[in-house]
C-alpha cells in the first residue's frame, strides 16, 4: 500500500441505485464497488453527489480525484486516466406486461418504433435510434420515476430506461407489471477517470477491482441490491 494515499475524493452524480443518498449516508452499486476496491489498500474513499456539471466543474478546479459511471470517449481520454471497466451499462426498452406488441427483426427497428408513444427522459442521449426519433412517437419527461408512472398509466406505450433503475424504482415505487422488451439493449462501459497526474492512484483501484471481483465482493454487491453484472 502506498502509506502516502490515506484518502480518495470522488464526485458523481445522483442515479440510484448506483450512486445515491440515503439516511445520510452514500450508497449504492457503483460506490459500494469502488469503495471496496480501495478498502483492499486501506484507503478511504470521500464521496459528494452533485448534477453532473458541477462534477467536472470540480474536476477543472482540481477539488476531486476522480469522477465514476463515466463513458470513455476520444475527448475525455485527452483529459483523464481511465480505470478498467467498472460495470456495464444495460439501456432496455420496457412494456407493460399486458401489452403484446412485438418487433420483427428483419425490418427496421427505428420504423416500427414509429408506431408507438416512446417515453425517454428530457435532456439524455440514448443511441443515434432513439434519438433520431421525433414527434408525436418520441415523448420526454422529467426523471425516470415520471417514465415508469407514465408507462403504468398508458400514457405511454414504450420507455427507454436502464433496466438497473428500472427495477429499483419499480420496487421502491411498488410499480408492478412492467417487462423489458425482448431483443433490444444498449449496452455501455463505465468507468472511473482520474485526473491526469493521479495515475498512482488509478493504479491502486485497478489492482483493488481485481481482488474484489476474485473474492466474489463485486457480484455479491449486485446480489445485495437485487441485481447481476
């Protein structure tokens, strides 16, 4: 262990259960992942939730170490040091479970996607697919606990959501009957970036990932919130 890390400062923004407050306390898939990785060093890791902007914000002035969930891009490689895949992202596409639509998959998906109210959130990027799709089919809302309450209600007939939040809001909401549906996912790498000079420290969480995956701690996280990898 390197005696001179005694603590970690990462940012992130709020997206149960991955990264949340609750009680007080900050919880959640992500953190919980991270958090054990650097206990395999002995180091403590400081966690603060804010909207997205103010993260790298705080990145810029140098005020947090890192920043998790992230998607690697070209752009943000120039800037930060990536870690080693956190997690997989999983984006569905959800029904509710009366509802018997189905897709053939020799025709365009984007096409018959037309034909129905899709519910996706104000403000997010999806895939090029989804986000091409306009009016009157494409309808925005607020936060993902709007998507699930307008799909129960019928307000809409499809909603784009990651299937992770889905099933923790659908339960914290008591929300039932809702499905995904069958041959669509998104799927994305996440990761944890690093200032550019912290590489030391990029380093030690990619050696402490490794011991908690073999020690079975990063599935048995999943498993404590009712999820898989």
């Amino acid at each position: 262990m390197d005696q001179k890390i005694q603590t970690v400062r990462l940012v992130a923004d709020p997206y149960p259960p991955y990264q949340y407050m609750e009680g007080g306390i900050i919880r959640g898939i992500d953190h919980d992942i991270i958090a054990a990785s650097f206990e395999e060093h002995g180091i403590d890791m400081i966690t603060r939730l804010f909207p997205w902007d103010e993260c790298i914000k705080m990145l810029k002035e140098d005020k947090a170490d890192g920043i998790f969930q992230i998607v690697r891009t070209p752009e943000r490689e120039r800037a930060y040091i990536f870690s080693k895949t956190l997690r997989n992202a999983r984006t569905v596409i959800c029904r509710r479970t009366e509802d018997t639509m189905s897709f053939v998959e020799d025709i365009n998906f984007s096409e018959q996607l037309k034909k129905y109210r899709v519910g996706v959130v104000k403000g997010y990027s999806y895939n090029p697919l989804i986000d091409r799709l306009g009016e009157p089919s494409r309808m925005e809302v607020d936060s993902q606990e709007a998507l699930l309450t307008g799909l129960r209600r019928g307000e809409f007939d499809l909603i784009v959501i990651d299937w992770g939040v889905a099933k923790y809001l659908a339960n914290k909401m008591e929300i039932r009957g809702i499905d995904k549906l069958e041959g669509y996912e998104i799927t994305r790498q996440l990761y944890v970036a690093f200032q550019r000079n912290r590489n030391h420290i990029a380093d030690l969480f990619n050696s402490g990932l490794d011991r908690v995956k073999e020690k079975g701690i990063y599935d048995g996280i999943f498993e404590r919130y009712g999820l898989t990898p």
